[in-house]
C-alpha cells in the first residue's frame, strides 16, 4: 500500500490520542445532528436526541431529516439514526444495546 501523509493508521483510540486534540465523547455530544436537541439518557449516560423531522415537499432534494440518538461510553461514540422510526424507538433501540 502506497503512503499517504494525509492519514495515519492506528488500532485504538488511545494510539490515536496523540494525533488528535479532542476526545471522541465532546463531538458525540456537540455536534448537532438537528435543530432541536433534547438532553436524554442511555443506560446511564448523557446523550442528545434529536426528533424526525417533517415529511418534506416532493420536489424537496433534501428530504427529511432522520431522527437520530447519540452518546458516548468510555471512548465509544454511539448513534443510531433513522429516517422512518420516531426518537423514541431508538432510544428503546439505543437502550436495548445494554439488555
């Protein structure tokens, strides 16, 4: 494989940590995935939910706006996202990871 200086391979995140200036859980939780982030919890952990958005107009080339769920665990970033099932189904679903 040819060598490309743009990127770096490393197997963890803990290799990856001194290439990086931020760690995986302030991104999980500020990057904004909606309009309108509702603070929740999976399994005990900080999370950001964000609702389905409205069936668009037929010539809208966006479409709709999925629902999605994210959190982090340790230096693990979770999100489950769908453009058909409700924020509340995937927090059941995000929730059913841990059963």
């Amino acid at each position: 494989m040819a060598r490309n200086d743009h990127f770096d391979t490393v197997a963890d995140w803990t290799q990856a940590a001194g290439l990086v200036d931020f760690e995986p859980r302030r991104p999980a939780l500020s990057t904004p995935y909606g309009l309108a982030p509702v603070t929740v919890r999976v399994a005990g952990q900080e999370a950001r939910s964000y609702a389905l958005g409205p069936v668009p107009d037929p010539d809208d080339i966006d479409g709709r706006s999925p629902a999605v769920v994210v959190w982090h665990e340790s230096d693990r970033v979770y999100l489950v996202a769908s453009g058909q099932l409700e924020a509340e189904t995937l927090l059941r679903i995000a929730a059913s990871l841990y059963d």
